[in-house]
C-alpha cells in the first residue's frame, strides 16, 4: 500500500478544515494571523529591532490590520523593513481571504433565509401544512379569525421555494389585518421541518394536502414528534380532512386522540343533498363555517342558569341561541323545556366572540301575528334529475333517500352505465338515462316532464377547470331551456373551484357547492375551537334536527310587518329555531341569518324562515 506524503496529508487536514464553514474558516485563519505575528516579533528582536518582545509582536499585529503602517517605517533597519513587507503582505492576504469568507457566508445566509430554512421563533401560532390552492382560503378565514387579537401568527410550510409562496399568497391576499403570514419550505413530514415551525409551541396544526396517504403520514410525524417534545400547549391538536371513508379511522388512529378528522366526501354529499332540496341552504352552511359575519360560539352565561332553553331564545337582541353544551357534547335544538345548569354553555350565533348582548326583560310578543297551527305537512312525491355521476353519487343517494317521500324519482344522466344497488334505497326509484348532461336535445327530452330539482354535478375524471367549464355549459342549457319553456325547476350545481363562482350565479343557479372551499372552512373553524367538530356533525347528521327552510306562513302572518322576537317564539312553540330568512323578491334571492330581532321585517307567501328543526 502506498504510503501518504506529508503534502497529501497536509491537504487532507486543510480540505476538512475548509468543509466545515465560514465560522471554522475564520478560526483558521486567525490561528494563521497569530502564528505569523508572533514569528515576526521574534524575528524582529533576534535582528536587533529596539523594544521588547511584546511591543515588536504588537508592531506586527499593526502591519498585519493596517497595510498604512509600513509607510512609517524607518530604512535604518534593513532586516526590520523586510519582515514588516513580509507581515504586511500576509495581513493583506488574510484580509483579502476574511472578507471573501465574510461575504460568502453571508450570502449562503441570505440564501438559506430565502429558502425558509431558519427556526421560528413563536407562540400560540398556527401552522399549516402544505400549501396548495385551498392555502388562500384557509388564510383568509384564519386572517378574519385573528382580526381581534393583536399580533397573530401563521405558519405556512410547503415543498415550494419560500419567496414562491410569499409571492403567491401576497398576489391573493391583500389585507392581512393583525396577522403575519411567515412560510418555510421544506419536507412536510420530517421532524426537524416541524421543529423548524415550532409545532410544539402552536395551538393548532392544519394539514393541508389532498392525498389521504400522505395526510395520515403528517399526522403520524406529527404525533411521534410531539411526544418527544415537552409540549407549551397542552390543548394543541391537529385538523385534517380524509377523502375515502376506509380512511377516516386510521387517521384518527394516527392522531392519538390529538386529532379532528373530517370525513371530506361524506360531509360534501350531504350539503348536496341537502341542498338540492332547499335551494339556499349553501349559503346559509358558509354563513356559519366562516368567520365573514356570524360565527358560532359557546358562551358560559352564569345568570341564565335555572332559565329552560324557551326563555333564552328573546333574551338575545343580536344573537341567536342555537342550543346548548353540557358535559355529554352540544345539543341543537335539544326540547325547548331543557334546563341550562351550572357549567352548561350556551350556543350562540352572533358578530363575533363576546360581543352579545343579553337582555333580561321580557319582550313584547306580537300575538295577533303568530300563526299557532302547526307545520303543514307536505308528502308529495320529489323528482330529481342528475345531470353528471362522480365518486359521491352513492352517498348523495343515500342522504336524499333519507328525507323524501316513499316514489320520488332520481334520473341520473350519464354515458358509462352506473353500478348501484337500487334496492338498497326506501323511499326513491332510480333510473339511469345513457348520455351526457351537455346534450341539448337529451335536456329538452329530459324537462318536458315534470322535474321539480336538478342537481349538476362536477366530473371528478376531468381536471377542476375543466370539469367546472362542463357544468358551466350544462347550465347555460339548463337557463335557456327554462326561459323558451316556461318550465320552472331549481338548479344546484357543484363547482370545483371558487373562482368560477361568479360565472355560476351569471347563469342564474339557485344554488351552488364548492366542495373544497366548504371543508377549508370547516378546518379553520374546527382548527380555532375543537368542541365545533361535533356541532358541524350533528348540523350534518340525518339524525335529530337539521337546518331548513320553511314557508313563512307556517310561523307569522305574512304582508305585515313583524319582529324577529315573534318569529322566534312562534318557532319555539313548534319546537324550533328561527336562526333567518329566506326573501324571493323580483327573481333575486336574499338570505339573512341572526337578524336583528327588534327590525320589523314583510314576509310575502313566498318566503321561507330558516329554523333549527326536527322534521
């Protein structure tokens, strides 16, 4: 084996030296700078420079800071004059080699800081993972959560290149309000990129990504880094949404207790159903999932304890009760005789958090305009027709199927034939027609027998935009059809992307479900309060009461004006709660929700109360 010179050897030590950064670089070339000064104070004294020792070493270390020291040396010393041209020589080498160090560091610096790979520095924060087209919404629900709170922080971390994001997000979102918005970049699952945002330390972690693979992966790093971390925040959890439902408990599983899952197309389908049937509903499910407006809170009012739920409901003038939270989880509209006991919460729909105002005095009720006979029960038989088949189709069927009479009818119009169990539904007959939604003369076949609601929805084989400009030609056929026939039908479409929102309400739908952006609001709101997640689900669930629209007839006399107290009482004696209005004036469509209840307001036959109900 050959044998190592001593120059390779040299350079080896040298070479690792170097690879070790500009703080070992540095170190270096001090230790170098050292070694020469002192050599050169020795030499100085041995060739019979006068001084001592340390004055000839402090000599050199001025020639080696400041080349302009030679020019004061004498020629009396010949010897002298040389080793100063030597010392001078080196300083000026080392200086050159210090400030390209300096410079190059600082630049890797720099460049690392761009790349978003230093630590944060925060508490109490928001971390979103993953950064995708769903970040501007999550943002702006997050931003108009925190505009109350001064100095609020959210971290995003993405894949992409941090000035990328910031780019991004600043070219969305103008106002950040009390926010500040910082990204870094990195993997989304590894620890030191949770380390590097400060999970530990935040009060809720969002994972904002599409595959639910990958999701649970995050929940899982998550999880195994929290328990190697003492925690700041005890409370911390994480939100995220699965799509497959196979999926949903291996989440939870993953979470360790430590994380609110939400079952995406499960939640999705059940707006659609719903939705379909009660034309407006969308909008008064966004009304409540974001914080634009009204938002839900739970309240711990000492002084109504003892009070039923009945007499809580008019001791809000600008909040509406929505019911209450006892140790077993929220109940809405639990029987208006319940009894709020101590450490009971109250659920109110109001502007923002703590700014309701309870009025103990009893408010006068308009009697002479309730109308005391109970709901009109309607069984008439539903058709729908459903232009468009995705992944949902199944779990749309089966929520519809639970709130229809036993014979209506669903036609599905689609070109591959559909594999359902049809069977399987109570109380609605299914017929598949072979062909495609965009086939005019298919439509006009279609809706020349009686159709009371048609459901579009969005292609999951196609890209979101593609799939959102395929509904938008459906429905341009759908308004044309309608306006030459006369035939009247309410439309609800399914729309992939928010931004085609504005091109949707151009073809005068009655309705439309953006599915992504309704489950970015759910995070938001279950990613500022926990306890949320089981409200939203009893909102959703088929089972005890749901939100609907109810003729206004039904509760006050209409043509006349009235108050919202009364609205609200003579809902209550049905044993639900008036939470707004639906007005239908000239075609347009107004929803309000937590009205002002001493605002006196005209209800014509024609519109509807929106109630909290059990139906």
């Amino acid at each position: 084996m050959k044998k190592r010179t001593f120059r390779e050897k040299i350079q080896y030590h040298f070479d690792n030296i170097m690879s070790k950064g500009t703080i070992a670089l540095i170190g270096l070339l001090f230790g170098i700078t050292m070694i020469v000064v002192g050599l050169a104070g020795i030499a100085a004294v041995v060739f019979g420079a006068d001084g001592s020792l340390g004055s000839q070493i402090w000599s050199s270390a001025m020639h080696v800071l400041d080349a302009g020291t030679l020019t004061a040396d004498t020629l009396d010393s010949i010897p002298y004059v040389i080793i100063m041209s030597v010392v001078t020589l080196c300083g000026l080498f080392v200086t050159s080699i210090l400030i390209g160090i300096i410079t190059t560091g600082f630049e890797s610096r720099l460049k690392e800081l761009r790349k978003g790979k230093s630590i944060v520095l925060e508490e109490r924060h928001t971390v979103i993972i993953g950064f995708n087209d769903n970040i501007y919404t999550l943002l702006n629900e997050l931003i108009e959560a925190n505009s109350n709170h001064k100095n609020q922080c959210i971290v995003v971390v993405g894949t992409q290149e941090k000035e990328e994001m910031e780019e991004a997000i600043a070219s969305r979102i103008s106002d950040f309000k009390t926010s500040r918005v910082i990204c870094r970049s990195g993997s989304l699952s590894e620890a030191h990129i949770l380390e590097r945002c400060a999970v530990e330390r935040s009060r809720s972690v969002i994972i904002n990504v599409y595959e639910d693979a990958e999701v649970i992966k995050i929940i899982l790093s998550v999880s195994a880094y929290l328990k190697d971390k003492e925690l700041l925040v005890k409370d911390l959890f994480m939100t995220a949404a699965i799509e497959n439902e196979q999926n949903v408990e291996a989440a939870r599983i993953a979470g360790e207790g430590r994380a609110e899952i939400i079952h995406a197309n499960d939640a999705i389908s059940r707006i659609i159903a719903h939705t379909c049937r009660q034309p407006g509903l969308s909008n008064v499910l966004v009304e409540l999932f974001d914080y634009d407006g009204d938002e839900l809170y739970f309240e711990e009012i000492p002084k109504l304890y003892g009070k039923t739920l009945h007499e809580t409901l008019n001791l809000f003038p600008k909040a509406v009760v929505f019911g209450i939270r006892k140790d077993d989880g929220p109940h809405l509209n639990p029987p208006m005789d319940t009894v709020l006991e101590k450490g009971d919460l109250i659920i109110l729909l109001e502007d923002d958090d703590g700014s309701f105002e309870l009025d103990l005095n009893e408010m006068p009720i308009q009697e002479e305009l309730i109308n005391n006979s109970g709901a009109k029960k309607t069984a008439n038989r539903e058709s729908l027709l459903i232009l468009g088949c995705n992944s949902m189709i199944e779990r749309i069927l089966r929520e519809y199927d639970c709130y229809v009479e036993p014979g209506s009818e669903v036609t599905i119009v689609y070109p591959n034939e559909l594999e359902l169990d049809k069977a399987a539904y109570k109380n609605i007959v299914i017929e598949q027609v072979m062909g495609s939604g965009t086939d005019r003369r298919l439509l006009e076949v279609l809706l020349s027998s009686d159709v009371d609601d048609i459901l579009v929805l969005s292609d999951d084989g196609l890209d979101a935009e593609a799939s959102d400009s395929q509904t938008l030609l459906q429905l341009i056929f759908l308004r044309d059809i309608s306006g030459k026939t006369g035939k009247k039908f309410t439309i609800t479409s399914e729309m992939r992307k928010s931004n085609n929102q504005r091109l949707a309400t151009q073809a005068r739908v009655e309705d439309f479900v953006i599915g992504s952006n309704i489950i970015n609001l759910l995070m938001t709101q279950i990613a500022e309060n926990r306890e949320l997640t089981a409200l939203f689900e009893d909102i959703l669930d088929e089972e005890g009461s749901e939100i609907y629209m109810k003729p206004a007839s039904e509760y006050v006399k209409t043509g006349v004006p009235v108050d919202f107290y009364t609205v609200t009482e003579s809902a209550a004696r049905k044993g639900h709660i008036a939470i707004g209005y639906k007005k239908i004036r000239d075609g347009a469509t107004e929803i309000v929700t937590n009205p002002l209840k001493s605002e006196q307001t005209v209800y014509e036959k024609e519109d509807y109360m929106i109630v909290i109900a059990e139906d």
